[in-house]
C-alpha cells in the first residue's frame, strides 16, 4: 500500500504476530476497550446532534476520556493512545459518511471475528531477534520476513476469522516519490479485464481467470451443509465455522498473491498502462454474473497498479465507462452495435477485419487513453511528459 504525503511515500508492511496466552489476552483486552471507546463516542456524537443540534469533535471527546476511565477502571490497563485512535477513526468515518452520503457510522460488535487497533507511536521493531514490543503488551514474536527502513508511523493490530493476529506497520522511507517517465504508444499497455479471462492485454496476451472461489466452491458447500447441523453456540459449530473460515482465508490469500505477481507485472514491463474506468457496484447487481465479478477483484488489481505506478514512476490512464471499447474497430473505427455479450468474435463490415472481442477492447483502451483530452486530464504537468504518441493502430 501507498500513501502520497507532501515529496515522499509511506509504505505498509504487514506480519503475522504469534503472542502467547498471556499477551493475547491483553490483546484481546485492547480490542474490547477500543471498541468500547468506540461505541461511546458514537453515541456521545449521536446525542450531542439530536439533543443540542451540535457536532463533538474528537479532541472533545479525547478530552473526556480521563472522566471515562475513572468510571471504568479497566480503560487504564490499555495504551491511551489507542483509545484516541479510536476516536480518530470515528471522525474519518463522519468525514466519509457526509463526503459519500452513504454508510453512516455503526455501533461495532464483539461477535464481529475481524477486531483491530492502532499504535501511532512509542513501539518498538527488532529484526534480529524477530520481535515487536507494544506498549502495555510487551516484546511479541513476529516473523519479520521483510526488512524495511524509514521512521514508524502508524501500527495496526488486527485479528482474523480463522484467530491469526497480523501487525501492519507505516513506514516512511523518506524517498521521494520519483517523476512521471515519459511513454509513447509503443510503451503504453491497454488492458481489458473479463471473467473468462481476467485480463486481455493490448499485445494480445490473455491471463486466464484463476476463480479460486469457484474452484473451492464445492469444498465450501460441504463444509456449510454441515454448519448448517450444528446447533447454534455449540462448540461443534465454532469448530465448522473456524474451518469455514480457514478456507475463505486460504481464497483470500491466493487472490492476494495473484493480483501483486501479476500488477507487480504489468507496472514493471510497461512505462504507462491504459484501463477502464468500471462501474464495479452496477455490474454486480447482475445476480448471475455478482459471484464471477466479485471473484475476480477487478478493483483490487487497479488499485494495486495505481500505487505500484506511483513507486516507479510510472503513468495509470483512465478511459471512460461509456467509451465502446468491445463494439468499435480498431482498424477504421466502425462501430457495431449490434454486438452481444455472447459474442467473442466479430467481423468488421467495412474493413472485413476480424476481432477477437477482447483483444480489440483492450487495444481500443489504449488508443482512447492515449487521446490528448485524456492525457490533459492526468493531474500534474510532471505527470504529462508523453514522448511521441503513434503507431500503426492510433487512429
């Protein structure tokens, strides 16, 4: 993950933790009161604006977090600063809900099997003997298989379904965020996302879809059958929802490692990649194809090349969601309306020439993308150093 502040890049780097009985308990201790914390601050918030009509901000809540501990002794055994973090968080999601005008704010539950908090600082990292001291928990055995180097910023604890505790730490490297390399038509790479094949690229290249829900759907299906037996708080069912878990983590992470080999792909062989703007919400109303498109994680892989562009200096283009990328020729701009879903190939009525549905999408992307009102459209003039744009295809 990356974050742009000011000239240099913070980085996010993230370990699997493995405390023992006594500091998970104190973990899972921090977990409550940042929640607790949390809850409260919602409903001082909630009040506050149907009582008096006001906003409370987070430093007045802050403010009275020391009245609130006196009430309950047991805040004081966790991090304070934890427990500010949670209300920073609270005022992001505020800030978001009236930016977005949807998703207001929510009281968080204990049932909930995904918990978190945040360290902004006073922790500690020792690579050599693989170890992460947090305050009021003590010194943690973390497998630390990547080195990093730069000031810590901020260190979110976390919990997962399947009871694994991860830390992902934000590290400023102190680097700064490198210029835009200039591109032209030949170092520029169209890319067309689909559910047969997950990317068709402008050079022809197809990367077929791995669906690993769908390749673990039958898995899946005998391990809920038999959740559904279990009754309800019974030491069996946790047992059948844990491994329920465990195979929804192992989808998780086989996508995980999918979409960074490939996007660490595309940003490092490519000087500019060219993609179309989709509207992901929409396409997943359509409950035939919602499980395919939601498998497939088209965003995640866009946004993992947004950033991985921004280390490397590299340029993200951006089309429309309207443009007929898969019904236009390529070769003389015709445009074939009467084009379905349903059909892959399809023969130009005026140049005869015939397309592979995708391929030419994705080389339609590219030459939108490389249209001077799109190029005008990238943010800043650094951003803009295009070479000479041209080729045998742009027209």
């Amino acid at each position: 993950m990356l974050v742009k502040q000011c000239s240099t890049m913070l980085k996010s780097f993230k370990y699997r933790m493995y405390p023992n009985q006594e500091q998970e308990a104190k973990i899972i201790q921090t977990f409550g009161a940042v929640r607790f914390v949390y809850n409260w601050s919602l409903e001082q918030k909630i009040k506050a604006y149907e009582t008096e009509n006001i906003t409370v901000s987070r430093f007045e809540l802050n403010n009275m977090l020391p009245d609130l501990k006196t009430e309950n002794e047991w805040l004081k055994d966790v991090n304070s600063q934890s427990l500010q973090e949670a209300n920073k968080r609270l005022d992001s999601a505020f800030t978001k809900f009236f930016r977005e005008k949807k998703g207001f704010p929510k009281f968080k539950s204990r049932k909930n099997p995904v918990q978190s908090f945040q360290i902004p600082q006073n922790y500690e990292v020792d690579f050599k003997t693989n170890k992460i001291k947090l305050p009021k928990i003590g010194w943690i055995k973390v497998i630390l298989h990547r080195v990093f180097v730069g000031t810590l910023k901020t260190a979110t604890v976390s919990l997962n379904t399947t009871g694994q505790f991860h830390i992902s730490i934000v590290v400023d490297d102190g680097k700064d965020v490198p210029e835009k390399e200039q591109f032209d038509y030949n170092s520029t790479l169209g890319i067309d996302v689909g559910i047969k094949h997950f990317a068709t690229f402008s050079d022809g290249t197809k990367i077929d879809n791995p669906k690993h829900l769908i390749n673990s759907n039958k898995r899946l299906e005998v391990l809920q059958r038999r959740l559904s037996k279990k009754q309800k708080g019974s030491k069996n069912r946790n047992k059948a929802r844990h491994n329920i878990a465990k195979i929804h983590n192992h989808i998780a992470n086989q996508r995980q490692d999918f979409l960074q080999k490939l996007s660490s792909k595309v940003v490092s062989e490519n000087q500019a990649i060219a993609v179309e703007t989709l509207n992901i919400g929409g396409m997943m109303k359509n409950h035939c194809l919602a499980r395919a498109i939601a498998d497939a994680s088209w965003s995640e892989f866009f946004r993992m090349g947004e950033y991985k562009a921004e280390w490397y200096g590299k340029t993200v283009i951006h089309i429309g969601r309207f443009e007929p990328s898969s019904k236009i020729c390529n070769v003389c701009g015709t445009i074939n309306n009467s084009l379905k879903l349903s059909d892959r190939e399809w023969k130009c009525n005026k140049c005869n020439t015939v397309h592979d549905r995708d391929i030419n999408a994705s080389i339609n992307i590219k030459n939108f993308a490389l249209q001077p009102q799109n190029l005008i459209s990238i943010s800043s003039p650094a951003e803009r150093r295009v070479g000479p744009v041209g080729g045998a295809n742009n027209g």
